[in-house]
C-alpha cells in the first residue's frame, strides 16, 4: 500500500514537471535558441573570438639588399600587407616547400598592390643579389612585391633569432649546413606583427609554412588585413 502511494506521488510530480516545462522546451525549440547561451556563445576557443587577429607588437626594423641590389626596409613595405620568411637558397630540406607555398601565396594575391612577401637568407655569403635574382626565377616568381633579402649575416642572425625569435642557426651535421624553421610571419599594413588564436584562445604567433592548413590559414587572415 506505501509503494503504491509512493508511485503515484512520483507520478504526480512528473506530470506537473511536463504541464511546466514541455512547453517551454517546445517553443525554444520553434525560435531555434534552445542549444544558445552566453556560456557557448562567448566560451574559450569559439569561433567568433578566434576569427580576431592578435596584434603581437611592431616588426623589428631591418635594412637589406633584395635581388636587384636595391635596399629594402621597413618603410618599403609601408601600406602594405606582407608575409615575412626566413630561407636559404641552396636548402635541401624544407625550403623547397616553404618557396612552393609561397608561390601559392604570391598566385592567391598578385596583382594587389598592397600585397607583398619577403624571403631573407640565412646564408649570405653564398645567397649574393645575383644568386637570389636567379633563385627567384628559379622559384617562379613573378610579383614585384616579392624581396629576396641579403645582408650582413651576423645582422640577419640578430633580426631573426632576436628581433623576430624564429630559430636559424649553423650546423654542418645537417643537410644544408644550417637550422630553421618553416615559420611565416604576418604583417599588417601598419607595421604589426599579427596571428590568429587556437582552439583555445591562445595566439599562433607564426604560421606553419610547411603545413597546408597554415597556409590556407594564412591565406584567409591576409585578406581580412586587406580590408582594415
């Protein structure tokens, strides 16, 4: 006799639990809003914070020569959106993809004036003006937005593992003679170092060169910079 009470006390409450709720969860599922809130909406790692561009702070200043022995800088590059690499010509490892995405970069944006790339060697005793104008129809490039940029090597050395922190070292263990990585750096029509977020709202900082995701990734972010 208790448990039949029982059951129909619990019975009792279910049914006043769906006379309450069922048709509120009907009708946020008509105005499509059951599965919103601020907690999704403005969680770590959503879309909508991630799709804004970091702004890591000001390019290290440089002055080089490109492949035509004309001096480059910072001011060159004013006005412009530009993606930024360190190389070497005779590299027989990843330079050979890092060139390739690049050229894919270079075809996605050419004719843009406001586009431009600079590849700066890490072996300039070798990578002269004339060796990097060579390089260059080498690589396929046909923009004249395009620096192949050579220079004091201990200068080089300085603005990359210091200026820009991507890694380049000697090794005569490796293949090639010298260590890099396969980073792209991002720069803004202002001067600024900018990146996208991961998944969980941290900054990327550089660009997978080497990766197919991270050119496409930066593909997508230099045309949001083209339209500030």
């Amino acid at each position: 006799m208790f448990k039949n009470k029982s059951y129909i006390g619990i019975s009792f409450v279910i049914l006043v639990f769906g006379i309450y709720a069922i048709p509120k969860i009907v009708d946020r599922m008509q105005n499509n809003s059951i599965v919103q809130s601020d907690r999704l909406d403005k969680g770590i790692g959503s879309t909508e914070e991630n799709n804004k561009l970091v702004k890591i702070g000001p390019v290290p200043k440089f002055e080089l020569v490109n492949q035509d022995n004309v001096k480059i800088t910072n001011d060159t590059y004013k006005g412009k959106v530009y993606v930024l690499e360190f190389f070497f010509a005779t590299c027989p490892s990843i330079c050979p993809k890092m060139n390739a995405n690049m050229v894919t970069i270079q075809n996605a944006f050419f004719g843009n004036p406001n586009f431009a790339i600079a590849s700066i060697t890490i072996d300039p005793l070798h990578d002269t003006p004339a060796v990097l104008k060579e390089h260059a129809k080498v690589v396929g490039v046909k923009s004249s937005n395009w620096n192949f940029l050579t220079g004091d090597k201990e200068y080089i050395y300085n603005l990359s593992n210091k200026g820009f922190n991507i890694y380049v070292g000697e090794n005569h263990k490796v293949a090639g003679g010298f260590e890099h990585s396969g980073l792209f750096a991002l720069i803004d029509k202002k001067g600024n170092i900018r990146c996208r977020k991961d998944n969980y709202g941290n900054p990327i900082l550089y660009y997978d060169g080497l990766d197919k995701k991270g050119v496409r990734d930066i593909q997508q972010d230099i045309q949001a910079l083209l339209k500030e």
